[in-house]
C-alpha cells in the first residue's frame, strides 16, 4: 500500500489488482441493462465480475485495514461517525468502497433495482470492526452525541419536551419518558426514526435532571389497531421495499448508534471521566400489544421491562430474511440456546404469560396496571447504586470485545441479506399487500 498527496488531501493508491477488478464491474455497469432488467447470462457475468473485485479488496483489508484507518482518521485523533468514514474512505481510497455517486445512483432505486454497492461497505466496515486497534476506535466514535443531540439539548434542558417526527421525549419527576410515535405504521423503523432515536437517547443520558429513562409505544391510527398503544413492528419493510433501508445509515447506524448507547452510555469528555468515559442510566421498557423483531431486539438492552399481559415478543429473522440486528447476540445469552433457535430461525412468539417470557420481561400486568407498573421500576432504578451495578453486570454480559466482533461479521452478513433474491422477493410482496 502506498500513499501520495493531492491538494492536502491523502490518496492510498490500492493495489492494481483491485484497481482493475472496480474498471471491470464498472465497464459491466455501464454496457449492461439495469439489474432487473438482466438475462440469467448477464446475471452471472456481473456477479462473477463483482466477486473478483469483492476478493481483491478483502484480501487487501485483511492487510491493511489498520493503515488505512490511520489514515482516514489522522492515527485515530479524528472521530469519523459511519456515514463520514465511508465518505472518507471513497474520497481517499480509489476503488475501495463506492463513491458518492454510486450511492446517490442507488438510493434512486428501489431495492430490487440495485447494484449493491453496499457489500462492498460491508467488506470495508467487517476489517475495520475487526481490527482491535480500529474497531473500538470507530465505536468509541458511535458513542459520542450527535450534533443535532448537542443542538437540541438546551431547549430540553429548559423546556423538558421535545417533538420530533417520529419521537418524542418528556422530563417528568427526573424521569425520560421516550415515546415512539410513528402511529401510522406501528413504529416500524426507518432511517429517519432511527435518527431520532438516537437524539432522544442523546439527549436523556445528557441531561443532569434525568436519572432514568422509559421507553414506550405511543397510541396508534393505523386501522388495525387505531386508539391502542404498540410498542414496535420492527424494521419497516415498505421502506426497505423502496430501496430507503441502507447498510450504514440504518442497520449498521442503529446498532452501533442509540442501541449501543443504550448498553453502553454516552461518550463525553469531562473534567470527571476518569471514573467512566461514558454517562449511562438505567432502562425501562413498557410493552404494549407487541414487540417485533427490532422492538424485540430493544427489549434485551434495557434493564427492567414491563409487559402487558396480551403482548408478545418475536424475532421473526427467517420470514423477513435478514439477521436481527444484534438479536442473536444477546437472545441465547436471555433465554438459552435452543429457545434462541426457535424464535430466530423458526419465528416463535413468546407470549408475556407463558413461563419463558421470564427471561424476556421482568413483569407481566393488566394493561391497565402498566403505568403504575413502569413507574414503580423507574422509582427503584433511581437508586445511587443502580449505575454502578449495571455497570458491572454489562462488564459481564455484553463484553465490547464480543460485541465488536460480532458487528464486524454483521456488516458484512447484513448487506449480503439486503441483496439477497429472498429478501427482494419477500418485501416486494409485503410492499405490494400492504399498498
């Protein structure tokens, strides 16, 4: 790996062979149809050209992913979130990652209609995940508040509300009560609410006069369940459908972004942060009607959840086609190893009553008896000692070494998924019944 210097900026030069892997897959770009559009022949053609090219900057990655995180980050005293380092990384490495103007490309397309650019983020983000000097460099980086967070959180600390599309956050009795609020497609993610969630989280952990925080559904309007409260339906898949599900800025963004945080507290900089790095809090979950795949997955994180007795949990992984986040991280860990099994890769439900919900909520009441419930949960978490304790059981149970490993093969795994026929398939019928 070499390196020269254009106009201030770093160019790695990559090796020929991957050089000349990237002008192949972009001469087949350009000569043939759009993706859907191919014959078997040219299916092939491209797939068998984009292998090449995915072997060679893997091989290099395995190298030098190192190096080349140096160089992105100035030996790691630059903290680049997830869409800024493969910005970067396109800018700085050649042939690397995807450029600007692929990405732009794709997001004009509906899933189907891609390239797939993607993968090859995901090979670049597995090798930088992987490494043990960069890795936990880039999730420090995820720690750290966004700037909107920043923007936002005086307003908060003034106001103790804030609305945002898909969110919003109260400050009552010290305690931040997160409201989802996307009524019309029963908090079904997108990247827009992960966003969100992420300033709400920010925002809770900043905030002196919030010691514990409260995660909720709101009431919804969508037909089926109009007036009642659900906690979440989990990845949306009409957007995912329309091609406005992506690797970094959703799946990847959330896990190592407000989940992440959620374990792991917020990353700050203070005259005291030789006794943590990180400002964290105690969790509650109040789960009405149901918590599906992400909703579920949310559930393992936190510290006490209360369910309605007619709620269900369920990761339903093999019907949708992805991996769940990083549910089968943390669900055998909860539950054991072959109830694990049958949930991700079966679907089964576990219903708040039945005896294996107790590994999944800490209560099952009335719906009624929810609120006194969750504020019974908030009252005892508030203790001195809770934050500590917590920390200490999540030194235990959710290592950041194993946590980095396994986002390191899920960024890989996860964009395979994307492009996966199944998947493509599976949403476009969804899409179609749900239109």
């Amino acid at each position: 790996m070499t390196a020269v210097r254009v106009a201030e900026q770093t160019v790695l030069r990559v090796p020929p062979g991957v050089g000349e892997a990237t002008a192949r897959v972009a001469e087949l770009v350009a000569a043939l149809p759009e993706p859907a559009e191919r014959t078997p022949a040219q299916r092939a053609e491209m797939a068998a050209a984009h292998n090449v090219a995915r072997t060679e900057r893997a091989r290099f990655l395995d190298r030098h992913a190192e190096a080349v995180y140096d160089e992105l980050t100035d030996n790691r005293s630059v903290f680049l979130r997830l869409p800024e380092l493969v910005e970067a990384a396109a800018d700085m490495c050649p042939g690397l990652v995807p450029t600007a103007a692929q990405l732009a490309s794709e997001r004009t397309h509906r899933q189907a209609g891609k390239e797939g650019y993607e993968i090859d983020q995901g090979i670049f983000l597995r090798a930088v995940l992987r490494s043990p000097v960069a890795g936990p460099h880039l999730l420090d980086a995820m720690l750290r508040p966004t700037p909107r967070a920043l923007e936002l959180l005086p307003e908060f600390r003034t106001t103790g509300r804030l609305e945002l599309r898909s969110v919003r956050l109260e400050r009552r009795d010290g305690v931040a009560h997160l409201t989802m609020c996307r009524q019309d497609c029963l908090n079904a993610e997108d990247e827009a609410q992960v966003e969100d969630m992420e300033t709400a989280v920010d925002i809770a952990l900043l905030d002196p006069d919030v010691s514990v925080g409260v995660l909720r559904g709101g009431e919804m309007t969508h037909p089926r369940y109009r007036g009642r409260r659900v906690f979440s339906a989990g990845i949306n898949l009409k957007s995912l459908h329309a091609g406005d599900i992506s690797l970094v800025g959703f799946l990847l963004r959330r896990e190592i972004g407000y989940i992440h945080k959620l374990v792991r507290g917020v990353l700050v900089d203070e005259a005291a942060s030789w006794q943590s790095p990180t400002i964290e809090k105690p969790w509650v979950a109040a789960v009405d009607t149901f918590a599906i795949g992400g909703g579920a997955q949310l559930l393992l994180v936190l510290d006490h959840v209360a369910a309605a007795s007619d709620a269900y949990f369920t990761l339903p992984a093999a019907r949708e086609g992805i991996v769940p986040g990083a549910g089968n991280f943390r669900l055998g860990r909860a539950l054991g190893p072959r109830a694990s099994r049958q949930i991700i890769l079966q679907g089964r439900r576990v219903f708040a009553t039945e005896p294996d919900a107790r590994f999944l909520f800490d209560e099952a009441v009335e719906p009624e008896e929810l609120d006194t419930a969750v504020a019974r949960a908030a009252d005892r978490l508030s203790a001195p000692a809770v934050v500590p304790n917590r920390r200490m059981l999540r030194v235990a149970e959710d290592p950041p070494e194993d946590f980095r490993c396994y986002m390191a093969e899920f960024a890989l795994q996860q964009a395979l998924r994307l492009y996966g026929e199944d998947v493509i398939s599976k949403v476009g019928r969804f899409a179609g019944h749900a239109g």
